[in-house]
C-alpha cells in the first residue's frame, strides 16, 4: 500500500500548500512562564512535521519565539522548501508606509528571510478605517517582493468582498470553522467559491472538545486554559452541554464506520468544503506529534449517509451567531480577557467629540476633511440626547473612492463611518433611529440593502432610499443618519 501523504493545494500560482497547515501558537502557551524553547531543538521537531509532508507552518507576531523557530527551520534550506505563513496584528492607528513597512521587516527579521511566503493581517475594529491603508500597502510590499502573498484573518464576509472589490489581491482569510462553529459555510464561503479568495480554517477541533476524550464526559465545571475557555463559550452559545454530546456521538459513528478518529471526522468535514484550501492544526512542540494521525485524513471521505447523519446533529443545536471574527469585535460575544480580545476596553478611536463654540453643551466631529472648512460642516453634530451624522461616502484618504464599481462595498464602508462618528459621542448602531440612502443605479439597491441589513436587520430604524440623477465625485452610495442616546 502506497504511504498516505497529504493533499496539496495550489493557493496561488505562488504558494502550494499542504492541506493540513501546523499551527504553532501553542508556543506562546509553552512560553507563557518566561522560559523560551531553544530554537534550534524546535526546528528539530518542525522538521519531523515536513518529512511527513507537513510543510506549511502558520504562526503570528505574538505567538512567542514561534517565527524564530521557523526561522531556523527555514536556514537549514533543504527541498522542498517549507513553508512559513505569519500575522501582523497591529493596534488600530494610523497606517502609514512607513508604519506598515516596519511591521513586515520586523517579521521579516525574525524570519530570517527576505520575503514572507504568506503576511495575514488581522484588524481589531472596521471602524477604525485605516484597515484598508494598511492593505493597500501592504499590496504595494508585495509588488516589491518583501511579500509573495497576502491574507487577511477573522475578516467576515462583507469586508473580504469591501477589500477584494478595493483590489486588494487576497489570497486568503483565515477564521474559525468546525462542526460546532458553523458561520463560515454561509455567505463567506460564497464569497470564496466565486473567487480567488480562499479560506483557512482554525479552531476544526474546538481546543480539543472535539475528540474521543469528551465522548460521553461530564461537563467541565473549571477550564484553566484560554483556548479551551473559547470555544467552552461556542458550545455553550450553540445549546449546550446536550446537543455537544449529541453532535460527538454523531461523530464517533461515522469514525467508527470508517476506522478513524472523531478528530479526523470533525477535520475531514471542513476540508470537504469547496472554499477551504487548508486547516490549521496546533502543534504542542516536544509534547505530542499528530502526523501520524492527521495522514488518515487523506485515506477516507465523507459520503452522503455520513453528511446526512452529521446534520441530523446540527438540527439539535443553534447556530453561532453573526458572522466570522464578531467574537474579536462585538463584546461580550464570544471574547474574555486573555485571548486577545482585552484590547476591546482600550481601542483607540478613530474621532474624538470636540464642543461646539456656539452652542454651550453641544460637541461635534471633524474627521479632518479640508471640505469641512471650506464649506462649513461637521461630520457629526450632537444636540441633547440627538447626533445627526453628514451625508457620508465611501471616501478613503483625502478623495480616494473606495471600491468603485460595487456599491455594497461603498454601503459597508460607509456604515462603518457613520458608526465611527457615533462612538466618538458613545452611541452605537442600536441608538440610530433614522437612515436615508442616496443612490444613482436602482439595479444596485439589493446590495446596499442587504449592507445595510447587516448592521440594522434588528434594529429597524425608520429609513429613506431615493435614487438621485448623481452624485458629486462619482459614489454610488451616500448614507446620512440620525441617533438617539438611550439614558
């Protein structure tokens, strides 16, 4: 019998990737304590991933000596040529070239290469707009050749399709998929089956809920590590402890029928989607080695029973809620100090409310447009408990038009604007009580719609759409809106 390997896919006409990525932010786990693993023994256990054909490795700025362990891997040279993907996870700010070029020689440098194979960006806010800056420059590193490709991570879908639309060339995002936490095969893998946009899945195996060890096991009433404290959360937001137990069984069948484990269940049932190019498995380096079993999941496939069994599961549970990444972005979602997501108290706003000289209490926002001057108005104004928020575009920089020929894009860029304006006064989506839509094509109505859907579905405020005979400078879409602050 021919040696199982694992499948490759072609990522770009760049990147070939090995289908099962080793995750290596355990690392920052192991060295949580201050004792760093020595980089050269870590190399040694990387280098027991590639000869089984584990030749891509995902890490990220802060997860600890992760990228000079790879590093030291990569010096070694040898062929094939591993492969290392890392994140840069800036704190929202200004995006600058220089800013941004920092962040990649840093990774570069620890590296110890002169192009990194695959720079993910990962941004805490969208209302933060310099998002967008930052990818852009980053595009124009890759054209010069510090990167080979650029991806995104825990981007929903509105914002891949607002970055892909603006040109940026993505080639994939990398967000939490499995058979607890099911977002990612609704409109985000839409997105990525009409393009070149691929996904990156992490978290297949719920910090390791998902396996034979949690078959038929009491409910944790403590959990002491922030991983398994997350995807705890997933759980217990999709039914509970119950429709767990019910969706492992389902698992532990299908296993069984094919002589593998529920782990290679859960894994397989991701990478049968069309829009997942890899998953990411952790490595706790110079602990445990799954190869060995990670080589299984290229000897079975899931048939038509097994797809039908698992979704018998799914209907006992409720789906995660919103869209991938909320759980970084929209407090007390899914998120709790530790795993990244403290930042959320202390994130920078991208205005502040200044008080207005001729009305004693009122406070306006300038977003530092030269118009504002020259024709003499606020982004936002606010009157009592009442913020009316200027007719707003999807403006980048001074007059950069933002995805030009999609107005859904406009419509997302545009919304995160005007939330923008509203957090300066502390208001929020849920306080706006009235929208009014400008638009030049009717045939774009259902996606600036459905944009605006997104954010206001629930909320309902009263609202306004007319399509006008144009806009000035060339939008498809300009968004004005009202707020009301709750006591």
């Amino acid at each position: 019998m021919t040696p199982l390997r694992p499948e490759r896919f072609a990522l770009s006409d760049r990147l070939e990737i090995s289908r099962v990525l080793t995750g290596l932010w355990q690392v920052a786990d192991i060295e949580r304590h201050g004792t760093l693993l020595d980089p050269e023994t870590g190399a040694d256990w990387l280098a027991d991933y590639t000869r089984h054909g584990f030749d891509t490795f995902d890490m990220a700025d802060h997860y600890g000596t992760s990228e000079i362990i790879a590093g030291r891997l990569l010096a070694r040279g040898g062929a094939p040529r591993p492969l290392a993907f890392t994140k840069w996870c800036p704190s929202p700010g200004e995006m600058s070239r220089d800013v941004v070029r920092a962040g990649v020689e840093e990774r570069l440098e620890r590296l110890g290469v002169s192009c990194v194979d695959l720079l993910q960006f990962h941004w805490w806010s969208f209302q933060h707009p310099a998002w967008l800056d930052a990818l852009h420059e980053l595009a124009a590193l890759r054209d010069e050749g510090l990167i080979a490709e650029i991806g995104v991570t825990n981007f929903d879908a509105a914002h891949l399709a607002l970055a892909l639309s603006d040109g940026i060339p993505l080639v994939s995002n990398q967000i939490s998929f499995s058979l607890i936490d099911r977002r990612a095969a609704g409109a985000l893998s839409a997105l990525c089956t009409q393009g070149n946009s691929k996904l990156l899945a992490y978290g297949t195996l719920c910090g390791g809920f998902l396996s034979e060890r949690w078959l038929n096991a009491e409910e944790p009433a403590e959990i002491g590590d922030w991983s398994k404290m997350k995807y705890k959360r997933f759980i217990d937001v999709t039914g509970g402890w119950a429709p767990f137990q019910a969706l492992l069984r389902a698992a532990d069948e299908i296993a069984r029928k094919h002589a593998v484990s529920i782990a290679n269940v859960a894994t397989r049932w991701v990478l049968e989607h069309a829009s997942v190019a890899g998953v990411i498995v952790g490595a706790r380096l110079g602990e445990r080695n799954h190869a060995e079993d990670n080589l299984k999941l290229f000897g079975f496939a899931l048939d038509a029973e097994d797809h039908a069994r698992l979704e018998e599961a799914f209907a006992l549970t409720t789906p995660v809620p919103g869209d991938c990444g909320d759980e970084y972005r929209k407090p007390p979602f899914l998120t709790a100090s530790g795993d990244l997501s403290h930042h959320l108290d202390t994130m920078p706003l991208p205005h502040q409310a200044q008080p207005t000289i001729h009305r004693p209490g009122g406070e306006h926002v300038l977003s530092g447009s030269e118009w504002e001057d020259v024709a003499g108005y606020a982004r936002a104004q606010k009157v009592g408990p009442r913020i009316l928020v200027s007719g707003t575009t999807a403006t980048a920089g001074v007059d950069r038009i933002v995805a030009p020929q999609d107005a859904g894009a406009q419509t997302t860029y545009v919304i995160d604007k005007i939330l923008a304006a509203l957090a300066a006064f502390g208001a929020s989506a849920e306080d706006v009580v009235r929208t009014r839509i400008y638009i030049v094509d009717e045939a774009d109505v259902e996606a600036i719609s459905r944009a605006h859907g997104r954010i206001f579905g629930e909320i309902k405020p009263a609202n306004t759409l007319v399509v006008v005979a144009g806009l000035i400078g060339g939008y498809r879409v300009e968004i004005e809106a009202e707020a009301v602050l709750r006591d």
